[in-house]
C-alpha cells in the first residue's frame, strides 16, 4: 500500500538521522532520563539550580467538556513545580493561542495533582522548543508571564517561554539549539545531548524509535477510522472520509517528518488542503 510505503519511508529517514527536533527521537530521548530533561528546562529558563525528579512523556490529560492534551514532556522538579516541555517543527500559526490552552491545562492538572487547593498550587511553565523564530526579533528566548503595566508580575506562577531554534551564538542556549537540529553525537556541545544521540543510534535506542513509530502508526489507524467511521454513520460516508484524511494530516504535522507533498500522497489531499489542515492543527 503507498500509505505504508510512505510512512516506512519517512520512518527510515528519521532512524538514520534522528534529532532531538523530531517528534519519535526527543519522545524517546526523554523517556531514557531526566537528564536531558533537566539541560533542557535549565539552559531555558537560566536556572542552574533546578532539579528534575521526574519525567512523563506524551502525558494525556483529558478534558471534562472540552478539548484535552497530550503534553510531549511534562516534568516535575523537587520543589514539585511542573514544566511541560513541547517540540514544534513548523506550523506556528495561532502557537500563542494553543500555548496559553496547554499552560490552563497544565494548572488544572497542578490542582488535581496536589491536596493544598491554591495554596500548593505550584510554579507551572510551558515551554515550546521551536524550530524558527516565532516571534520574529532574534531573540534566543520569549518568556511571557502575567504582569501589570508598571512590570510587576502578578504572581500567579505561570509562564509559556517559546524558544527561538534558529538561535545560534557561543552560549549556553546557541549551543542547545545547535545540539537540538544535531544527529551526530560527536558534534554536540552538551554531555547529555551527547549521551541522548549515542543512545539512539544504539540498537536498544533503534528498537524503541521503531516501537514508538509503530505504536503512532497504529494508534493514528485506529484512532481515525474510529472518529471516520462514526462520521460515517452521523452524516454520510463522503463526510466521514473527509474528516479521516483530515486527522491522519495533522496526526502526521505533529510527527514533524512529512512534507506537504508526502501528507498529500497518504491521505489522498490536495496540497491546498493539507495546508488547511496544517492551519486547523495549530490551534489545537
């Protein structure tokens, strides 16, 4: 079948060079340890004294009545502050927008996770490893937080910092950024980078890449012919087709790997459409 091929494809090119910018490799990469996480969390937010204790990765929060997430990275430090740490390849229309869901998310996780109601309530982060720069001013990093107009910050504990990976200069967060498009382990500046990339290029760090990809595979099968068949039965075959190849195009988006072209191929869209889905997908 050309879908398979495609995604077989796609799936071999991401082995032979894995970078911690793709979807499968960084899912990976942080589920082997806290280390990486914790490179991460302090280059970006200048905070040499943070400590992670735990990492879960592709953490599901569903919602009651209302959209959930999946967040690619959520961390949590031993202070018991919580940082969720996202990769985006592209598509950053809207980013703001879908950041400012998953920072709401992410504090109505703190309050179920936590028995002190507000007055636990920890410090909550959303941080999105960018590709390019989202907001255009060359700067390495964006860190928005609620403030009054004089600059006080209003002391809620949230945060959503974009992080510019375009960046490239001779400090600690050029060199992340370097580190983060590299798939060579020898050309990386930071240990645990270095370790991360050895890692997936080993066999055990091969096999997981493979398990993952397969169980995205999979699960996006299922997952969408179940939401095209009940699409099916509510309004009309023709309908329910639509809406599958719609999903399987941003499923793919999220995966980071494909071109426009390629999601075309798989799902029978045209280029003009799956741009429309790449639109859609960003505000999700």
């Amino acid at each position: 079948m050309e879908r398979r091929k495609l995604f077989d494809q796609a799936k071999r090119q991401m082995m032979e060079h894995p970078t911690l910018m793709d979807d499968v490799p960084f899912t990976v990469a942080m589920r082997r340890g806290m280390a990486l996480a914790q490179l991460i969390i302090r280059t970006t937010l200048s905070r040499d004294d943070l400590v992670v204790r735990k990492v879960h990765v592709q953490e599901k929060i569903p919602g009651v009545g209302y959209k959930g997430v999946v967040f690619d990275a959520l961390c949590i430090d031993s202070c018991g502050n919580m940082y969720d740490v996202e990769g985006q390849k592209g598509h950053f229309e809207n980013l703001p927008k879908r950041a400012e869901f998953y920072e709401a998310m992410l504090t109505v996780h703190s309050l179920e996770a936590g028995s002190h109601g507000y007055t636990g309530m920890p410090h909550r982060c959303v941080i999105f490893i960018c590709d390019g720069d989202v907001v255009g001013k060359g700067r390495p990093v964006y860190d928005y937080r609620w403030r009054l107009d004089d600059g006080e910050e209003l002391g809620n504990g949230g945060c959503i910092v974009f992080v510019n990976g375009e960046y490239r200069a001779d400090d600690a967060i050029g060199h992340l950024m370097a580190d983060m498009d590299q798939s060579d382990p020898e050309r990386a500046f930071n240990e645990e980078v270095r370790e991360s990339l050895t890692m997936l290029a080993g066999e055990e760090g091969l096999k997981e890449m493979s398990d993952e990809w397969e169980k995205i595979y999979q699960e996006m099968h299922d997952e969408i012919y179940a939401k095209g068949k009940a699409e099916w039965e509510a309004n009309g075959e023709a309908r329910g087709e639509s809406r599958m190849q719609r999903e399987v195009a941003q499923r793919m988006l999220k995966i980071g790997t494909y071109s426009i072209e390629e999601i075309s191929k798989i799902t029978g869209l045209s280029a003009d459409q799956v741009s429309e889905a790449a639109a859609k997908y960003a505000v999700q």
